[in-house]
C-alpha cells in the first residue's frame, strides 16, 4: 500500500486519539475545579507507526485488507492513575461513557503477564466525523498506575533495544522490578487516604486563594482604590495566618462585597 494511503487512512485513527485524550483532560479540570481528587493522572496517546502497524500484523498474520477491522490498537489512549483503587473508578467511569461503546476487556491487574507487566486495557469503539462522514474507530485504553507505567517503560525499551530477546539475567531482574511495583502500588494504597486529603486541602487552599485575588483584582475597576486597598492589607493579615477557615469567611465576605457593587453599577446603567 502507498505511504500517501496510509496516511489516509490514519487519519481518523489520529482524530480520535486527539478528541478522547481532550475529553479525559477535561474530566481531570472537572474534578480539580470542584476541588475533588481526580482519578485521572495523565492522559497520553498515540497512533501506531506504519512500521509497528506492518510488524504487528505480520506477526499476527493479517492480510493488509484486514488491518483496519483486526488491528485493535491502531488508535491507543493510555490514562495513568496515582492508585491501583483508581484504576476501578476509571474502568466505571469509561463503562458508564455514551460516546465510547465498550467491546472488550482485558484486567492484566489481577492476571499479570509472564512479562511481569501490569495494567487494565479497554477495547472501545469511537466516532469520529470526517469528511466522508461518521467513522467507527476502535481505540485501546491502557489504565494503569504510575508505578505500573514506569516498569512497563523501561521494558518496552528493552524489549525494543533487544528484538523481544531480552537476556534471561535482565528478565530475572525485570521479574523482581515487577514485584517491587507490586508492593509499592500496595504501600501506596495504605496511606491513600492521607495522600489523598493532603492533596485535596492544597487544592481547595489553591483555588480559594485564587478565587479571592480574582475578586481584589475586579473590585480595583468598580471599587473605590482606598476601601480595596484596606481589603487587601485584610487579605494579607489572614493569609499570613494561615488559617483556612478564616480564609473562607474572608472569601464570602469579599463575594458579598463584589455582589454590592455589581448591583450598583446595574442600577447605574438602568
Ligand atoms: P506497542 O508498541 O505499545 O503498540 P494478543 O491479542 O494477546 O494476541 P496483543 O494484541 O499484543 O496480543 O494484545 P495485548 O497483549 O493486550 O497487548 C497490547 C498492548 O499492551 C501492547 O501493544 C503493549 O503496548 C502492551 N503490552 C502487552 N504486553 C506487554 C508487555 O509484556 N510489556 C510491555 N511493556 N507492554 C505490553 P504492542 O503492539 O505489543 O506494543
């Protein structure tokens, strides 16, 4: 087939991982905005190389025509979690989806390849729009925890570095690695809670420090400068306390002010 063709043919392959791995940014905002722990880490994605896509599927033996329907990761989004618990959250989020149908499954969480390697993979079908019309793309989603991605990183290297013969004394050691991570993912998981409370106060400290600024920053147009001035050196004096509950009563008491002076200026312009 012509490089040109391939190109073609790619192209909604690359849509798709463009649109989903937007969609799965955003359900981390949607999260972090409303200050809750988001599942989600990171989201990467990629479409297969012409070579890997040949490889593959001469390893497979699959006739060039029978590519596109047979090759199931062609199009591959990978989400990556903090915690092993997160992975399950992101499995239900992903079922739960109308714009993904979900057609497969595969849980190497529980069942680890010999490989060692760990992580939950989602065949999905995806539409895309193109110029011809509707496309139905199937894409892999690869779930999996930071600790799980980085043992499967250096592996895939190796793998790559070695032509799929890595040495039995570097397999030995990647075995080991990979009980490592087991064990790190689980003393992870012993103190989630914590890590997951420290991580959601600095979070909602971030966002109502903001959120505040934001509101000194608006009343210096509507305001008078030497009454915003007085509630700045306010700001300055809780701030410097640090107390979050202060810094609360501080920021309903600023949307108070700013909601005042809102209303005048409408009633101004009536
Ligand atoms: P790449 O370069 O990442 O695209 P099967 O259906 O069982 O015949 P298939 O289609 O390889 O085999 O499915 P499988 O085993 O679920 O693997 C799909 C992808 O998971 C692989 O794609 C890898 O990305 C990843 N993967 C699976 N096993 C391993 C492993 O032992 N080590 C690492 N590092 N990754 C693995 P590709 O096309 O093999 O590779």
């Amino acid at each position: 087939m012509e490089i040109q063709l391939w190109r073609e043919i790619l192209t909604p392959y690359d849509l798709a991982v463009k649109e989903l791995i937007v969609k799965f940014e955003h359900l981390i905002y949607e999260h972090r905005s409303r200050g809750l722990y988001s599942p989600i880490e990171q989201v990467t994605g990629r479409v297969k190389t012409v070579a890997s896509i040949l490889e593959k599927a001469q390893k497979k033996n699959i006739p060039i025509n029978e590519i596109e329907d047979r090759l199931i990761d062609i199009a591959g989004v990978r989400i990556i979690c903090q915690f092993v618990e997160d992975i399950e959250r992101v499995v239900e989020i992903i079922r739960r989806r109308t714009d993904m149908e979900v057609i497969h499954e595969r849980d190497y969480i529980n069942h680890m390849k010999d490989s060692g390697y760990r992580s939950y993979h989602m065949i999905v079908n995806y539409w895309v729009q193109t110029l011809e019309g509707d496309r139905q793309i199937k894409v892999e989603i690869q779930i999996r925890t930071l600790a799980m991605n980085f043992w499967s990183t250096i592996e895939h290297s190796l793998q790559y570095k070695y032509k799929k013969n890595i040495p039995d004394h570097i397999r030995e050691k990647l075995t080991n690695a990979a009980n490592a991570i087991i064990q790190l993912d689980n003393e992870m998981s012993a103190v989630r809670s914590e890590i997951m409370d420290a991580q959601n106060s600095s979070q909602i400290f971030s966002k109502l420090i903001s959120d505040i600024l934001n509101n000194i920053q608006n009343l210096y147009r509507i305001a008078n400068k030497r009454e915003v001035l007085k509630i700045q050196d306010e700001f300055y004096r809780i701030y410097e306390l640090g107390d979050i509950d202060q810094l609360k009563r501080f920021s309903r008491e600023l949307d108070n002010i700013a909601e005042g002076y809102r209303a005048q200026s409408i009633g101004r312009d009536v």
